[in-house]
C-alpha cells in the first residue's frame, strides 16, 4: 500500500544542506561548492531550459550565434556506459543528444519491478507498490539485481541511471539533479550533445508538498491478464519531436534489457509506441490515449509535455492505468486529481526553478526578462523561476502585475517578432526563454533585433 506517513521523510530531507554543484565527471558530485563561471556570450545573455537546450533547431542556427549561452536541464550525468547502449538502440542519438534518457530508462525499470512486487500487472496494484520499491529497502541499480532480492523476499530501493527516485505520496521524486550547461562555437553543448563536460550537475532535494495525498482507486484496469503491455506517449511529432528519441530510445532499451532477463510476471513486456505530440496538437495525443485504452495497455510512459498529460490525465486514470513520465514538470501535476497512479521521474520546476533563479544571481544578473510559451510547463517554470530570483534580491522586469512576470507567446505563431520587441524595450540584462523547438525563430528574431547573444 502507499504510506500514509511517507511525508516525514520529506521534511527531514527537505531540511538537508542546501544546493551542492558537483564536480563534473565524479561519480557522486564530489560535494564541492562554487560559482557559476560568467557567460561568454556577448549582446545580452540568454539562458535556456530543459525544453529547448540542446534541441535540433536551434543547433541549426548560424555558428556561433549561441556560444556561451546556458541552459538547465533536470537529470543526472549521464555516464558513457549508457550511451554506449542508447546508442546502440538509435545511432542518431549521438548528435540529438540523450535528453530525459536516464528518466525514461528509469521510469520503465520501476514500473516493472512495482508489477513483479505486486505480482500484477494490474495499474492500481503497480501504483501500491511504486514507493516501496524506490525507498526504504536494500539498494540495488538494475533489473536483474532488484528482481532478484524480489524474488528472495526482500524490500527493494532502486537507485538507477538517473540518481535515486523515492516516489512521494503524490508521486513526485523528493530529490534530484539539474545540469547547468554552455553552448559552445558550434551550437553544441559539451557534456550533452557534444564531448567535453558540462558545467556543474547540482544535486537538491525537493520540498514537501503541502496536503492530502490522493487515494488510490479502486478501478482496476481491463487489461490486466498478467503480462504487462506498456504504451508510448511521447512526442513524435510537433514541437518536442526533438525530446522523443532519447525517451523511446530509453525506454525500448529498458525494456529489452528486461525481457533478455525473462521479462515481467514471467512474459516478455509488450511495448506498443504511440505518439504524444505536443499541446497545440491535444487530439493527436487523445486518440493514442484512446488507442492504448482499447488495447488494454497496463502502463503509460509519458508524456513529454505536461499540458499533454493534463489533457488527458482524467481518461488513463479513470481506465484504471498506471502513467509514468519522465519528462512532465509542471507542478500543477503534483496534486491533480490522479487516483494515485500518476508517477514522474523528473523534479517539478519549482526545484529547476529555483537553480535557474539562483544561476542568473550568480552570474550577477539584476534585472532580467522572461519570454516564455503559454501552456502549464511555460507558466509554472516562469513562476517558480521568478519567486527565488526576486527573494534572492533580482527584478523580474516582465510583466509585474502577475505571480509568473513574463511575456508570453503562442508557439504555433509565424513570427514573434511583437513579444521581442516589448523585451527589447525593457533593456533587460538577461533573458530567459522558455519553450521547445520554436525557441529557434524566437532566438532569431532576438539576434535581429540586436539584444540576442552574440547579436
């Protein structure tokens, strides 16, 4: 069952030592502390988020033009080894790079030994078992090392590629890692989708959340026949397409990793992909929901896009099946209505957040803009990003009557060259962008109208 008394683990993490930057390459962040280093980037500085670093359209921008701009993305390290066989699955990878991989390889490992753990692959009696095999037992790193403690008896902890999980009571990890990177001359980022390190990995926990954990249903899904069928949902087309392959990458490793080791509940998983899309396209997201409900899926991985998941959050948990993302962070995802069988991999933004907040100070940044997409993940970013900066002493210029102070855009739009403009007019000395692929356009337009970085 889900612990009613999971929270007091929380508060005594959340009263932790604060944010540790690790030292690249180390294998457990060396606990070192420091100073961001300044950006190289000259014009005014621009820093991007996990949904837009690194993505194919911007690294197709004009050499140079984003060189020594910063980026946060949740997520661990990622060490070679994993690589190695991510780039086995999708060659690809090695140029797009390997965004959400750790948590989309961990989100398939965990719902896996949550259903051995039941011995169901029933979504209500997976989502029971979800804390227990993340916290509180004796740790183990892959499926056949956990899988045999299961069978011994034992109360497991998986700890896996991208750090330790321990789901809370709402289904949120209570800890995790944002990489804080820089472009280079080429476009690329080192450490990510190029060689060489990124700037620092720094590890936080999350706090508490406030309230009643959800309970869980009772509806059991109609598919649960004792193999379990897990189904995609993560973008394959539209403005995230750049986020799919790692993730299905990721996760059709998993899988196969864990079939080569006699799969779940003594069959093979049944992988049946299917494509999330994006928020300005919520039908083609509901008619794989659909499509997956009528097979009799067990589990979902997905979405990338948070406002995806909200949209179709009330038909996979009122079918009773267990969804699991590994790239959904808005915090409006804690405490919806979910029957306990939502699950993350990745921290809601209010931990990246707050590190964004805290970079943008380091870098003694005062008074900067904040240019962001209009849907949940754009909103809450901008929010919680926005809070920490103007405690810690900086001016969100953007938009001071609202709690998310920014400027908002809808990312289907042919030009933004109006919502750049009204940045330029507040002569920020920062920008943070927030948004997927068409942050390209909206760097070009920065670039054009001469605050870009290297503008």
């Amino acid at each position: 069952m889900i612990r009613a008394n999971a929270t007091w683990r929380l508060v005594a993490v959340a009263g932790a030592a604060g944010i540790v930057l690790a030292a690249c390459g180390s294998d457990n962040g060396g606990s070192t502390t420091g100073t961001a280093t300044e950006p190289a980037a000259t014009g005014t500085p621009l820093y991007l988020v996990d949904g837009n670093l690194g993505n194919g359209p911007l690294g197709e921008l004009a050499p140079g033009t984003l060189e020594g701009v910063k980026g946060t993305l949740p997520g661990a390290q990622i060490d070679d080894a994993l690589k190695t066989r991510l780039n086995e699955v999708d060659p690809s990878l090695k140029k797009i790079g390997y965004s959400y991989s750790p948590e989309s390889y961990d989100a398939t490992i965990v719902t896996a030994l949550a259903a051995q753990q039941a011995n169901s692959d029933a979504g209500r009696d997976m989502a029971a078992e979800m804390q227990e095999v993340s916290a509180n037992g004796t740790k183990c790193t892959t499926f056949a090392e956990c899988n045999d403690l299961i069978k011994n008896g034992e109360d497991i902890d998986y700890d896996g590629v991208s750090g330790p999980i321990e789901f809370d009571s709402f289904g949120d990890p209570t800890s995790a890692s944002i990489g804080i990177y820089q472009y280079d001359a080429q476009n690329t980022v080192p450490g990510y989708n190029a060689d060489g390190e990124a700037l620092s990995y720094i590890d936080d926990t999350v706090a508490p959340t406030e309230g009643t954990p959800p309970a869980l249903t009772d509806t059991k899904n109609a598919g649960a026949d004792g193999q379990l069928q897990i189904g995609g949902y993560l973008p394959l087309t539209g403005a995230l397409a750049s986020l799919g392959p790692p993730e299905v990458a990721a996760v059709e490793l998993a899988i196969s990793e864990i079939n080569d080791e006699g799969g779940v509940l003594g069959k093979p998983i049944e992988w049946i992909p299917g494509d999330s899309s994006d928020s300005s396209n919520f039908e083609k997201g509901a008619q794989t929901i659909a499509s997956h409900i009528a097979k009799g899926v067990d589990a979902i991985v997905g979405a990338a896009s948070s406002s995806v998941s909200l949209n179709t959050l009330k038909q996979v948990t009122d079918a009773g099946i267990l969804q699991i993302s590994p790239a959904n962070t808005s915090p409006d995802l804690t405490t919806a209505k979910d029957g306990g069988l939502y699950f993350r991999t990745a921290p809601a933004d209010v931990l990246q957040g707050r590190i964004l907040a805290n970079l943008l100070l380091e870098d003694g940044h005062t008074n900067v803009a904040v240019l962001s997409l209009q849907d949940a993940y754009g909103e809450g970013l901008a929010k919680y990003t926005n809070i920490p900066f103007e405690e810690g002493g900086g001016t969100v210029v953007t938009e001071p009557d609202t709690v998310e102070k920014a400027i908002f855009y809808d990312p289907t739009a042919q030009s933004f060259s109006a919502e750049v403009t009204q940045v330029k007019a507040l002569d920020p000395d920062a920008i943070v962008l927030i948004g997927f692929d068409e942050s390209a356009k909206v760097v070009d337009e920065l670039v054009k109208q001469g605050i870009g970085p290297n503008s």
